[in-house]
C-alpha cells in the first residue's frame, strides 16, 4: 500500500532517529539542567527565607517586643538613632516559637551601639494573648 504509513514503518523511522543521534533525547543539556535547577532552589530558598521573616515580624510578640524598646528610653540613648531593626538568625538557638512560647533575639543597632532585643513570651492557654516581658540587650552595660 502506497501513502498509508504503517505502524512498522513509525517504529523503523523512530528507531533510525535516535541512532542517527544519540543524546539528542535529552531536550536540554546536563550543564544547562543543573544551573537551571540550581537557579531555582537557591531563588526558593531566598523566598522562603524572605517569608518566614516576614511571618515573624508581622507577629504580636515582636512587635509588642519593638514597641517595648522604643519606649525605654535609656536604650534609645545606648544605640542612638536611627534605630534599624534586622534580620533574625533562624538558625540561632535563641530563637524559638511554639504554640505556647515564644522566644527571640532581634539585632538591632542605632547610630552610637548594636545589640540583641531578647523577647521572651508565653500563653497560659493555647488561645490567649501573648504576655510580654522583655529583656533588652546590646553591647553596652545596661538592664
């Protein structure tokens, strides 16, 4: 049969094409793969990273914790202003968040000084408020 392709016919034509080429199945190169996959997971990781610092500061207790140490004001002297609030280090010991408690070490620094806010919170209930002592901290001597 004449222009009636048949299905031996696909399979030979297929089976040619990649041994004409071998590889060629790859639709992009190893080196190409890697570096896009790299790329992708380092940008997932910054936005993740970028979110969950975003969650924390959002948070009652740090900024009760903010509000603490802008109106105390033997710490506005000890770091001067402007007052510049930082990143945490998630990976720091200090930091710590549960259902019922809540513990940070926020840097901060001013003009003259920096130093860590430790925040220290807890929940007498797993639907109740945040009470809030504080516990400011920098390089100078000062409680």
């Amino acid at each position: 049969m004449k222009g009636q392709l048949s299905f031996d016919d696909f399979q030979e034509s297929c089976a040619m094409r990649w041994q004409k080429s071998p590889g060629s199945r790859m639709p992009m190169p190893l080196s190409r793969l890697i570096l896009f996959s790299g790329v992708m997971a380092g940008g997932s990781w910054a936005l993740i990273y970028y979110l969950i610092q975003k969650t924390f500061s959002r948070a009652s207790y740090y900024q009760l914790g903010l509000e603490q140490l802008h109106s105390h004001p033997e710490a506005l002297e000890a770091l001067g202003c402007p007052l510049s609030v930082h990143f945490l280090q998630l990976t720091d010991k200090h930091n710590f968040v549960d259902i019922a408690d809540a513990q940070l070490k926020i840097p901060v620094s001013g003009s003259k000084s920096e130093g860590h806010l430790y925040v220290s919170s807890y929940r007498s209930g797993p639907f109740k408020s945040l009470p809030l002592p504080v516990y400011p901290g920098t390089s100078e001597t000062w409680h």
